[in-house]
C-alpha cells in the first residue's frame, strides 16, 4: 500500500521586525538629546548672619599689650619692656631692679624690709604709668589683654630660661593697678595671659 504524501501547508509571510527596533531607538536617542527641560523657576531667599562675612563696616581686629621681663641672670637684675604684641617696643623707666633690692628675707629688719617694699613699689607705679600712657599714645580701643613674657629670649621661650617669679609677680601686680584705675573711670578691665612658648609656639 503506497503511502499517502502530507499535505504542505503554505507559508505565511511575517515581518521582519529588527529595522523598526532599530528605528526606535534612534527615535529615542534623537528625542532624549534635543528635547529640553524647562525648570521651574523659584526665588530663595536664604538669611545669612550680618556679622560675618565682608561688610560695609569690617571689626576692628583685637590687640593685646605685651609686657616683656627682661631678666639678667649675670646682673641678677630685670627690667621690663612694653610692647603692642611684639612691636613698637619702649623701655619701661624706673623698672630696673635686682633680687636683693625686692626680695625679702627671713633675716631682713623693719628697714630692710621697707626699703625692699618701697623698691617693690616704685618699680609698681613705672609699670602702671608706663601701660598707661602707651594704651593713651597708641590711641586703640580694641586693647582686650596684657600679655607677660617672662622668657628670656622670647624667641626661644621657656628652653632660654625664665625670670624670677617675683617679677613676673610685679607685672601681674602692675596690671591689676592699671585695671583698678581703668575700672574707676568705667572702662573696661584687661586680661592677664602668659607668654613663655617660642616663636613656633613650642612649650621647650
């Protein structure tokens, strides 16, 4: 018996769909690149602080007084020297003393130890007059502090040695007086700092 041959059925034509993928998505590309967004636009109104940043009427910077103990070991004397920060230094006159002539001894008699107060307290009113008429002549009202260097060498701090305590003493001494005036007249009082790094600001 001959087998029976199937049937071909006819072949149905279909489109081929790579060029239209192609062509979309050069569509895309081509819509992405040349469309432009349109922002919204907005006013923000930010509120900044009025006292920093550049202004019409810039702060002052603040100074300080610097008053230098100048120690002579060979002498065993000191003598003080005041200065706007490290410059425009002036000799303080009358400061000039040795250790005897202010220290005071277990062994010292009523007119030992009157002379030595008495040498105490003229090189106290030099120093007073002295930080006074300075802040007078340098005419700045921004003065918040005076700054006692007892180095040395104040370029070398501490490592150049160090005057006696009972100078630094006078100098602190000294201020106090000059803010006990000051705070008589309704001034401001001025702090009291100690300089003692060197010029790097390393304690030695």
């Amino acid at each position: 018996m001959r087998a029976r041959k199937r049937r071909r059925e006819p072949e149905k034509a279909a489109p081929d769909l790579t060029p239209m993928i192609d062509v979309t998505f050069q569509l895309l590309i081509f819509f992405l690149l040349c469309t432009r967004f349109i922002t919204k636009e907005e006013c923000f109104k930010i509120e900044l602080p009025r006292e920093q940043g550049i202004t019409n009427n810039p702060s002052m910077p603040r100074e300080h007084l610097t008053l230098y103990c100048l120690w002579d070991e060979a002498a065993g004397a000191n003598s003080y020297v005041v200065a706007m920060q490290s410059r425009g230094r002036r000799p303080v006159p009358d400061s000039y003393a040795t250790l005897p002539q202010v220290v005071i001894l277990d062994t010292d008699r009523g007119p030992q130890v009157r002379a030595k107060k008495e040498a105490y307290a003229r090189a106290f009113k030099a120093l007073v007059a002295a930080i006074e008429e300075y802040i007078a002549d340098s005419g700045s009202t921004r003065i918040e502090n005076v700054e006692v260097s007892f180095a040395v060498n104040s370029t070398q701090g501490a490592a150049s040695g160090t005057a006696p305590w009972v100078f630094v003493s006078l100098a602190v001494d000294s201020v106090a007086g000059v803010n006990e005036l000051r705070a008589g007249r309704g001034q401001p009082t001025l702090g009291v700092v100690f300089k003692f790094t060197d010029a790097l600001g390393r304690y030695r």
